[in-house]
C-alpha cells in the first residue's frame, strides 16, 4: 500500500493554517508549526517529505533542515524535502511551479512532480477561499460599522428630543416634591375634624382600605427617587451630546482626563451595572490637551472590552497618574478571562477579535492604537489567561 508522504506547514494565520491541513489532510500526514520557531522540534520528531511556508525560511532554518537532511541520507531515509512558499502574494510562483512540477527531477521518490502541483492547486484553492471568506466578515464588519456611524449622525438630535420631555419630568416631579407634603397635611387635619362616629368610622375604613398610612410614608421616597433617576439620565444624556459634539470637533483642547473617564463611565453604566464593580483611584492631573472624542473613543473601547471579558462578576480598576517628562497615565485593569498568548500577537490586527459574532468587530483596538499614536502617546496591553488584563495609556500633556 502507498505510504502516505507527510507535509509540514507553517503558517502563522490559524485560520488559514486549519484549512490547508483541512484541505490536504485527507491524502497526506500532516504536521503543522506556527512560525519557524517550531520547524526544529518538528523535524526531531518527524521525516519530512514536503514542506510548505507562508514565508522563506531563514539561512539559519535551511542549515537546520539541511544538518537534519545529512542525518537521514546516513540512515538511507531523507531525500530533502523541497520548500514550496504559500504566500497569497506567490501567486505567480503557484502558476510558474505548476508548469515546472511535471518532470520527477529533484522531487522525492514518494511524492511525484504532478502530485507536488495538485498540491500547490490544494493550496492555492484554500487561500482563495480563505480570502472570500475574509471579505464577506470584513464586508459584514464594514457594514455594521456604516450602521453605527449613520447613528452617530443621528445622535445630537435623538438627544435633543429626549433631552425635552425628560426636562417637563424633572420639573413637575420637583413640584410633586413640594406638593405632596401640602396635601398629606391637608388630609391629616381633615381627619382631625369633629365628625359623629359614623363619618369617622368610614374615614378610618378608608384609610385602611387604601393603606394610607404605608402610603403617606412611602409617596415622597417613590418621587425623589423618581426625580434621582431623572436627574441621572439628564447627566447621561448630557455626557452623550458632549461626546457627540467633541467628535464631531477636529481641535485640540486642553481636558480634565478624569472627568472624561467619569462621562465614559456614565455612558456605559448600563454595561456593568450590577455585577461588575468599578474601582477608581484618580489622581490630580494637570490637563491634556487633546482631541477629547477621539480620547473618549479610546476609553470607551476598552472599557467595554474589559466589560466583555468578564463573564460574571469582576471587578475593573481605572488609575490615573502623572509621569515624568509631562505625562499622564491612564491604566485599567480588568478581571477577566484574559487572552491567550497566541491571540496577544493579534490584537492590533484590523478584524480580529475573539468576541462572538455580532458582538465585537475587531476594530476598537486597532483604532485606539492609530488615536494614540496621532496623540504621540502610546498604548501597552499586558494579559494572561485567567489573569484579566492590564492596559496602560501614557498621553503627553502638550501636544
């Protein structure tokens, strides 16, 4: 029976990786490295007959493989795997390969020239469809994103239109506030009254029928509760319209950087109310300038990044501090799940993300670092699994 040839591929995008193992692991042994790195270890435990690489080996890598390939040749079991590159981008070396793969020179015995081109064909096929697949969630994300920024247009006068009746809530509950003492005392002295017993007997049935007593005790809680909760979406929709309006704004201004993680934070209460505690430790900070809704777009990415990775309760911790040379730090902390060590060299790359689909769109922290950096500041994030992260925002006060 015809030995099945074994192929080590290395390539970094796990995606992609996953269907070319896919794609030809139904013909032959497969054995698959991330980066080069890993290539040694690989071939100390395999014989390799092909290998394929999303980029040239390195002369120290070939020596490694050629050192291996001395080896084996003494053993009578190595006949030098040849190295096929798999980059999209060798698209014309696929087509000048395929034409030069129908002679057996320099092929190994158990893979034929006409098989190494079926295999270039394998791997060509599974980048296109890779590169399809791509499209369509980029597409997806591109329109969603469309979606989003259309909303923001919309946003200051959605605002407006709630900002009105919230303003007639707040006023006549202010009033009930003041009333309501009046009419309970109105009440009380026409209870007092000299009435016959049967008039005070229906006065006092009454009462208790309606519960006045529980009623008189709770009426004036209910409304200034009724009136906190008004005054709390009054500031949230205030710290919206100040977002919205420094968006749209292209200046550079001096800003309270605490005050607009306090807005961000009121933005997002909904996010992490009751199950995640928000722990503060804000210093004094001269102000920075900056452009305050590209800053207030960075925190808010990662604060609704730390919200998302802890699943249950957690807890998030915001400390600001001045540095030397004219600094400041933004540092948030989370307790979430952390990220894995593969993921870490990713998170920058546009469209990448771990969350669900429909959740995350994998632009918040490529589009923070790009913010960042305009502010000639940095952005540092440091994670392990089941650790949480910490990220580290280092602003100059001066632009």
């Amino acid at each position: 029976m015809h030995q099945a040839a074994t192929i080590l591929i290395i390539e970094s995008d796990p995606e992609l990786l996953d269907l070319i193992s896919k794609t030809l692991g139904q013909r032959y042994r497969i054995v698959k490295a991330k980066n080069q790195d890993e290539v040694l270890d690989t071939f100390s435990a395999n014989t390799i007959d092909l290998i394929l690489s999303d980029q040239p080996l390195t002369r120290m890598k070939q020596s490694c493989i050629l050192n291996y390939g001395g080896d084996q040749v003494a053993a009578g079991r190595y006949f030098g795997p040849p190295v096929l590159l798999t980059s999209y981008t060798e698209i014309h070396s696929f087509i000048r390969l395929i034409q030069e793969t129908n002679s057996e020179k320099d092929m190994p015995s158990i893979l034929a020239g006409k098989e190494i081109a079926s295999i270039v064909m394998d791997v060509l096929f599974a980048h296109l469809t890779h590169q399809v697949e791509k499209n369509e969630k980029n597409k997806a994300v591109l329109e969603k994103t469309g979606r989003m920024a259309a909303l923001g247009e919309l946003l200051p006068g959605i605002v407006h239109e709630i900002s009105n009746p919230l303003s007639f809530i707040s006023s006549n509950l202010d009033n009930l506030r003041k009333f309501i003492p009046k009419i309970l005392v109105f009440i009380d002295d026409l209870c007092t009254l000299p009435v016959n017993d049967m008039v005070k007997a229906i006065i006092i049935e009454q009462k208790k029928a309606i519960n006045y007593d529980y009623l008189k005790n709770r009426l004036l809680e209910i409304v200034e509760r009724s009136q906190s909760g008004a005054e709390r979406a009054k500031t949230i929709l205030d710290d919206v319209r100040r977002v919205a309006k420094s968006s749209m704004s292209e200046e550079f201004i001096k800003v309270d950087i605490n005050r607009a993680i306090e807005a961000t934070l009121n933005i997002m209460h909904n996010e992490f109310k009751n199950r995640i505690t928000i722990e503060k430790i804000l210093g004094s900070l001269p102000e920075v300038e900056c452009h305050i809704g590209q800053i207030n777009q960075v925190l808010m990415n990662i604060l609704i990044n730390a919200c998302h990775a802890i699943e249950k309760d957690g807890r998030i911790v915001i400390v600001t501090r001045i540095l030397p040379g004219e600094q400041v730090s933004i540092e948030i902390s989370d307790s979430g799940k952390g990220i894995a060590e593969e993921d870490m060299k990713r998170i920058f790359e546009p469209f990448f993300t771990t969350k669900p689909e429909n959740i995350g769109t994998g632009l918040g922290l490529p589009i923070s670092r790009d913010i960042i950096k305009k502010h000639h500041g940095e952005i540092e994030i440091v994670s392990q699994p089941g650790m949480g992260t910490h990220v580290t925002v280092i602003l100059p006060v001066k632009h």
